[in-house]
C-alpha cells in the first residue's frame, strides 16, 4: 500500500510540474503589463532572469531582444537549404557559436533584418533599434496595409531618420506607443518589460490581421466598390464609394454623376483610376474612395460609367 501511494504521489507530482511550468513571476504584481508578459512566458517566448524575476526595468540586451523578436514572430528558416550548416558567427563578427542565443542570430540574419553586422550580443540595446528590428520581422509576416498618416513626436528630432519609418509604422499598428509627453525616447534603452510589450503586441496585430485565404473567384469592380452613407443634415447625405486599401495612392476612384432614377433611388455613377505608369508612388497603402452628396432618403447603389 505505502509503494502504490508513493507511485500516485509521484504521478502527481509530474502531472503538477508539466501543468504549471509557466509560474508568475513575482516583480510583476500589480504592473499593467503582467498580462502581455505572463501570456508571453507560457508561450515559451520570456523567461525570468533570476527564479521567479522578470526584472522588468532591467535594459534588455542585444541578444536577449533578437531572441524575444525570433520567437514573438515565429520566425524560423523555413525552407531554406544550406551546403554548409550556417554559424551566427558567419553574420556577425562578435557572435558566438553554440551558445543559447546563436540560433536566434542565425534565423534573425537568414530573414535579413537590419542587425548591423558588428553588432555586440551583449550590447544595451536602445528603443529604436528595437523598433525597427520588430518592425521588419513583422513585415516579414506581412504585408498589412497601414494608414497614410504621420505621428507627431515630440523628440522626432533625436530620431536617425533610418529608424523614423519603422516607429512610425509601429505607432500607426499600435504595437508602440508615445510616452505621457509624446516622446519615443528613440536613444534610452529599452527595458526588458518595454520590449516584452511590442512583441506581445506584435504578436496580437500579426494574429488578427494575417491574410486570409483568397476568394475563389476575384470580386468584380462593381462588387468591389462600397456605398457609405452619412447624414449631413435633414435634407442630406454624404455618399461615400470606397474600393477599400490599395498598394499606393495611384489607385483612385471618382465619382461621375449621381441619376435619381426613381423617388426612392439614386445611382452613383463612378469611375476606377489606375496608376500612372509614368509616376512614381510611394509604398503606402491608401484607401482609395470618393465622396458626394445626395438628397436625403434615397437608397443609393454605385455602378461603373460606361
């Protein structure tokens, strides 16, 4: 009877540390961000510093946020072939080779983000160099369609303009955010907690904006274009034809005339615009759309010109 209850015993011991490996880390009490980063740890993505410590305002290091960024996004070698196994130390001269982080180094440089190649594993690393890490390994899960928009930051001057994209982009998606005085504080060093926070929020804007499987047959132009209707006052409303997020603002649409063809009905009549080949586009994704007003209680439909 004693050996059959150390058995069970035993069991549940096992079933008990398998089913609770992911423990809350005790410098987390009480912090807003405890969330973002108990849901990171039982991912498998964080880790504690000293036992049950995150140490959150703790600098994170260069190693320690390539890591964080490979394993947030899933990055991976997928199915890349090599003649030779590659070496971290082959990317960047100060890397070493076998050690915990090396993988991480080797899937972070296959995927080509922008690591200098003299970079110090060891190194503080700072918030814009964070920044524009995640932002290129969230584009490497990507493309997502951003907003054509220009966040004021009130030290945008402290920013190198090669990082400015990358934390404007990251600001738009709401993966980063702008301390209480509008500052990015783009040269302070990021803390680990800090860092933990954009991955988990990179990680939630990846999740919900990944690409759906295409439809089976494309939308027609007709059925692709979107009628919005807005009160403007008693006797008006603003129509609104949207053909939704385009590739650059070269793709346009306008609207040609509206024909009231009943007393309960109106017809937009619009026209689909195309970039000019002879023009250069920035890369922006744009919502192409186009507006007019239409007497008030009118069912309106759009249809292309003929």
């Amino acid at each position: 009877m004693k050996k059959m209850t150390n058995i069970v015993l035993l069991a549940s011991l096992l079933v008990f540390s398998l089913g609770s490996s992911a423990f809350a880390f005790s410098d987390l009490k009480g912090s807003p961000d405890e969330a973002a980063i108990q849901s990171l740890q039982e991912k498998g993505i964080v880790e504690g510093m000293d036992g049950d410590k995150f140490a959150p305002n703790t600098s994170m290091t260069a190693a320690q946020g390539v890591q964080l960024i490979v394993k947030a996004l899933d990055l991976n070698l997928g199915k890349i072939r090599f003649i030779r196994a590659p070496k971290a130390s082959d990317s960047f001269t100060k890397a070493k080779d076998d050690v915990w982080y090396s993988e991480s180094f080797i899937i972070a440089a296959m995927n080509s983000l922008p690591i200098g190649r003299d970079i110090d594993p060891q190194q503080t690393l700072t918030r814009e160099q964070f920044a524009e890490w995640l932002h290129a390994a969230v584009d490497k899960t990507g493309p997502y369609p951003v907003v054509n928009m220009f966040v004021n930051i009130a030290d945008q001057a402290e920013v190198t303009p090669g990082s400015m994209n990358a934390i404007q982009v990251l600001l738009l998606t709401k993966i980063a955010k702008l301390d209480d005085a509008s500052k990015f504080n783009p040269k302070k060093p990021i803390t680990r907690a800090e860092a933990a926070v954009m991955a988990y929020n990179a990680m939630e804007f990846v999740a919900k904006h990944s690409k759906a499987e295409e439809p089976a047959t494309a939308p027609s132009e007709e059925e692709g274009v979107k009628v919005i209707v807005e009160k403007q006052s008693d006797e008006l409303n603003k129509v609104t034809l949207s053909r939704g997020l385009q590739p650059n603002p070269g793709y346009g649409i306008t609207i040609d005339r509206v024909d009231y063809v009943s007393d309960s009905e109106a017809v937009a009549y619009y026209t689909l615009r195309k970039p000019d080949p002879d023009k250069m586009y920035p890369a922006v994704m744009t919502e192409a759309k186009a507006s007019v007003t239409v007497k008030a209680g009118y069912k309106v439909t759009a249809k292309p010109s003929k």
